[in-house]
C-alpha cells in the first residue's frame, strides 16, 4: 500500500530547495504518493514522481493572503484525502488546528524560529513588533502541542518544541549532493576574481555590507536571488554596486554555475536572534561546491567553518574586515582551493542530505505506525 501524504505551502516557490527538491522528491523515491499543495497561479504540474497543486495566485496584499490562502489550501487537502499533512507555514498553523481536528495526521515544519525572526520583520511597525512575536509563539505551542509531529531546521528550534512535550526531530537542510558533481571544486584557473551570494536579499542578511566591502576589495560581487525587504534602492545607490552583477533569481543549474565562477562564497547575516543559531542552506552548499566561506562569526558557525579549516569568520557588520577576508582569498588562489576542498571533505562526511533524508522516513514511519 502506497501511503498518500500532502506538503502544504501558500508562501514558498513550488520548487523550494528544502519542500520540493529535498522532502517531497525523497518522499517520491522512497515510495510515497506525495502531493504537494501550492499558492502560485502556475497551474497543476508533475515532476520528479511528485504531483503539484494549485490553489491560485496568491493575492498582493500579505493580509488577504494570510486570510485566503490557507483556506484555498484546506480544500484542496481535503480533496486529496492524504493519510499525513505536512504544513510549511505559520499561517497554516488554524489548518492544521482544523485538520487535527477531524482526525488527520499533522506534521509541522519548523524551517525558521518564527517568533524570533518576527523581531526583524521590516514590514511590522517596530513598536508592534515584541506583541506580534508573542502571540505568534503562543499560537504556535498551543497547536504543535496537538500535532502528531514537528520538523525542525535546526536542534536548537527542535530543542524549543521538545520542551513543549511535542515529538520533534531536526532534519537540516544540507546539500543534495548530486547537484554538485566532484569536480565542480576543480578548474580553479577558469574562476573569476569574484565572490558570491545566493538567496533571499535583505538588510539582515548583510546585503549593505556586502556591497560595501567589494567596493574597496579587489573582487566583484555575483548577487543571486531577489530582495525581501526595502533595501533594494538602497543596496543599488552603494558606491560598491558598480562592482556587483545582479543575476536574479536562478534555478539550481544557474546556482552551481554561479558558485563555479566565484573564488568565495559570503554568508553574511546581520547579529539577529533568529540568526545566531541557524543553519543556512548556502552556508553548506558552498562548501559543497568545494568554496572557502566567509561567515558571520557566530558561535554555532565558527566551530563549522573553524572547525573544519573551510574559510574564514568575520564581523558581519564590519566592511573593512569582510573586505580583507576578501582579499586574503583573492590573494592565495592555492590557499583559497584548499580551504575549498577542506569544505567539500565536511560535506561529504558530516553535512550532506543523505542522512537528514533518512531522518525524516523514519519519522514518517513512527508516525504512520510503520514501524
């Protein structure tokens, strides 16, 4: 017997790195009926074994959204009829209330300390901003307590849930190793006196200080993803932006031919309190692409990068100190490769998704009373 579960998403892409390409495509090959339900006016679709749901375009006001779309969601689970939820979303959090509810199987997933990356939200007045976290949190332990499950990003958000009395693991989001072939930290010749950035843009990932450290380095800036907050005007006015390519939001061939091209890959998050202790996806598929990092210098980052001799830890606030980082990499291309390859080694043995996968079928198994 085939069993049918639902991923539920009315804020990420279809082909979210973590929701599509990790969990739903390992749920597919592992035997799975797997659906997943989106928000984004594209249509149904089939790909890589995993059926795609359309609830519709997502309205352009975030309120109407957060008051819509999770309704339009519902429906459409309902119609699915799956044996396990799996919502992404804390403004799905009233679904999975209703579906627990009726008796369905619900997981949570955790990809974000929610409350405390609501402290940095641009689009929340400042003053409303502690009120707005804590009631987001206590909606978030009264229902995960009655969840058949939460996933976690990172131990620290697992550990928040376990405390809770919740059945809670963390599955991290490390590199699908397939996407970066072995020799893709070779050819160190043909690579570009540049650095990269991919992902979501904003402020409090360091996307000023970036711009303003390449500006007074020896290296351009390959800035892959699209702007998340205001910065955007701001980010283009630096004087550093005349030495940044703005690429745009890639798909993931166009992500490993960025990382081919830089000499360093920049993990820069300003000190937040949902920072501090994540685990960034681009952190380790960096180093997969056998790129030193230049990290913020938070605790839980140092004993990887430190730890494993990949790159170098800097203070994310400082552009005279992520710019000599900078130079020192462009510097030593013999250095900078061994760095890389130190990185790529870590991946391979301790960091890749293999073994999160493996994590996250046993869970559906535990849950399902598989085994």
């Amino acid at each position: 017997m085939r069993h049918r579960v639902a991923h539920v998403t009315t804020v990420h892409q279809r082909r979210d790195v973590r929701i599509f390409h990790k969990e739903c495509v390992t749920l597919a090959a592992a035997g799975y009926d797997v659906s997943l339900v989106v928000g984004d006016g594209l249509g149904p679709e089939t790909a890589e074994g995993v059926r795609i749901h359309d609830v519709g375009r997502r309205p352009s006001s975030r309120l109407l959204r957060m008051g819509l779309q999770p309704w339009r969601a519902l429906q459409a689970v309902v119609a699915i009829a799956p044996d396990l939820v799996h919502l992404h979303d804390p403004e799905l959090l009233p679904v999975a209330w209703h579906l627990r509810r009726r008796g369905h199987l619900v997981i949570y997933d955790a990809h974000e300390d929610t409350p405390r990356q609501i402290l940095t939200k641009h689009w929340i007045p400042r003053a409303c901003r502690p009120a707005a976290a804590w009631s987001v949190e206590q909606l978030e332990d009264l229902v995960a307590r009655r969840l058949s499950g939460v996933v976690a990003a990172t131990p620290v958000i697992r550990d928040r849930f376990r405390s809770l009395g919740c059945a809670a693991i963390d599955v991290k989001n490390y590199p699908l190793m397939h996407e970066f072939p072995v020799g893709a930290a070779d050819g160190w010749e043909r690579k570009e006196r540049a650095v990269c950035y991919v992902g979501g843009i904003s402020r409090a990932r360091g996307v000023h200080e970036m711009v303003t450290a390449v500006g007074s380095s020896g290296a351009r800036l390959l800035l892959a993803g699209s702007f998340m907050d205001g910065s955007a005007a701001q980010a283009r006015a630096l004087p550093g932006w005349r030495k940044v390519e703005e690429l745009g939001q890639l798909d993931r061939p166009g992500v490993v031919r960025t990382l081919e091209r830089a000499m360093a890959g920049l993990v820069l998050f300003q000190p937040a309190p949902n920072h501090v202790d994540a685990l960034p996806n681009k952190l380790f598929e960096y180093m997969a692409a056998g790129l030193p990092v230049i990290a913020s210098s938070f605790p839980a980052w140092e004993e990887i990068v430190r730890g494993h001799d990949c790159g170098h830890c800097v203070d994310p606030s400082d552009p005279g100190e992520i710019a000599a980082a900078i130079d020192r990499v462009l510097a030593d291309p013999a250095e900078a490769r061994r760095l890389g390859e130190n990185g790529r080694r870590a991946v391979e043995t301790a960091f890749s998704w293999q073994g999160e996968g493996q994590l996250l079928l046993r869970s559906y198994r535990r849950t399902l009373a598989l085994e």
